[in-house]
C-alpha cells in the first residue's frame, strides 16, 4: 500500500524544506525542517523514497531537508555510491 502523501508535513510549508545560503537562519531552518519531519508520520517511507530516488548522485544534485536528512547527511549516507567516490566521513 502506497502512504498517503497529503498526510506528510512538508505541505505544510514546501518552502521551510528547500534552503538557500548558509547562515545562522539557515542553519535554524535546517533544525525546524528536522523537527517537522521527526514529528512527520510518514518519516521512514519519505527517506525510503529519496534515498532510492537519489542512488548514486553527487552531492550536488541533492537538494532541501527530505526524510529528515540534509542534502550531504543523504549524500554520505547513500550506499550505492562506490568506496572511491565517498568521501571520509565528518564526526
């Protein structure tokens, strides 16, 4: 059975999940648009989607707060790249 997407907090407010710049209110956007996928019901099926969504791309073709996850958290994350191309991980 496929999740009901209209239950998924991002459509609350799209916006809120799809960052720009790097700055002290980007990095407050990032914590509210974790907060609000750690309060979603459908968290687990919406990482699911993405990861899969994403095998195997550049960091820079990830974008926005999906599954609760940064683009780079998904980038280093993602299993399918190979060990060549990974880059070490940050503590």
């Amino acid at each position: 059975m496929s999740p009901d997407w209209t239950q998924a907090r991002c459509g609350d407010d799209p916006d809120l999940f799809f960052l720009a710049g790097y700055s002290r209110a980007y990095l407050a956007q990032v914590v509210d648009a974790k907060a609000a996928c750690a309060a979603c019901p459908l968290l687990e099926p919406c990482r699911t989607e993405v990861m899969a969504r994403e095998a195997g791309a550049g960091e820079k073709s990830r974008f926005g707060i999906c599954g609760g996850m940064t683009p780079k958290e998904r980038y280093r994350a993602d299993t399918t790249r190979t060990a060549a191309t990974r880059e070490p991980a940050v503590p």
